[in-house]
C-alpha cells in the first residue's frame, strides 16, 4: 500500500494504492493540495491493524500511534460495529430446534407470538391447536403443532432474548 507521511513529524496522512505525489497529493477521484514534494512523502508499506489516517506515524519501517485518544475511540467503534454485525447474523442464523436452524428476528419474534397466542386460546378453550407452517426469516421452516409447540418455544424464546441481555 502507498502512504502519503507529513514529513515534519511523519504522520501518516494518507494510504491507498494509487496515491500520487507532485505539486500536490492525489489518487482516483481526489486531490488535496496542502500536501507536495516539499512537505510530504510517499512509501510502500504494509499498514498496521485498526489503521487511520492522521493517526499513526511511520519511520524507518516501523508504526507507532501518535494520537492514542484517537486510536482507542476508533478501535471501540470499529469493535462495537463488528459486534453488532456478529449479533445481527446471529439472529438470522438462528438455533436449532427439532433439526431446523430456526432465526431470531423481530419478525420472527412477531409471528412466534401470534403463534403462541393462538396455541393459549385454543387450549384454553379445549381444543387442539392446529399444524401450522412456520416460515422463519433465514427461510427455514418448521411446522409447529399443538404436541411441539412447548419444545419449540422452551428453546427459542431464550435464544431470543439473550439478544437483549444488557
């Protein structure tokens, strides 16, 4: 990778492969002429993991961070958003319940319940609640009958709310 360093304190600015330097810095699409041959210089190097521009310095061959607020708000945040996107497939991923990889979603959430409440009615009034087809996000199905409904709901609604677990 090219990175664009500030010669005065070798901070680097910039990194991206077509990254050009002459009366100015620039790469496909940008140009940005507070940086130049007199100011500025441009090399080869691998870039450290979390890397961000104006962040790290780079000399001789060797990273350091030269704005560790900066730094650590951008790795939380770079954290955070990786954990929120590993929730999140999760959910649609789901559990596996009587051999069926069963998702977690809110519109899962939505219809499960509309199931649950019919299986309360119709025990509540002696009946049996019918099979019924249940099309789970992830595009999985199960059919939830009046005999499985208390194992499907014993294992999903934990699943479900562990989502929620602060």
């Amino acid at each position: 990778m090219k990175i664009l360093i500030r010669n005065s304190d070798n901070v680097v600015i910039y990194a991206q492969s077509d990254l050009l330097l002459d009366e100015e810095a620039h790469g496909k699409g940008w140009r940005d002429p507070n940086f130049n041959l007199q100011n500025a210089t441009l090399a080869d190097a691998d870039l450290p993991e979390n890397w961000q521009g104006a962040v790290w310095s780079y000399s001789n061959g060797v990273w350091a961070v030269v704005d560790a607020a900066a730094h650590t708000e951008y790795t939380a945040q770079k954290k955070a958003t990786e954990d929120a996107a590993a929730l999140e497939l999760s959910k649609t991923t789901g559990i596996e319940i009587l051999g069926v990889m069963c998702s977690a979603t809110k519109t899962d959430q939505s219809g499960l319940s509309a199931v649950a409440l019919g299986v309360t009615l119709a025990r509540m009034a002696g009946q049996t609640f019918p099979d019924t087809k249940f099309e789970f996000e992830n595009g999985n199905s199960l059919v939830v009958t009046n005999a499985n409904f208390d194992t499907i709901y014993a294992a999903w609604m934990p699943f479900r709310q562990s989502f929620f677990t602060p």
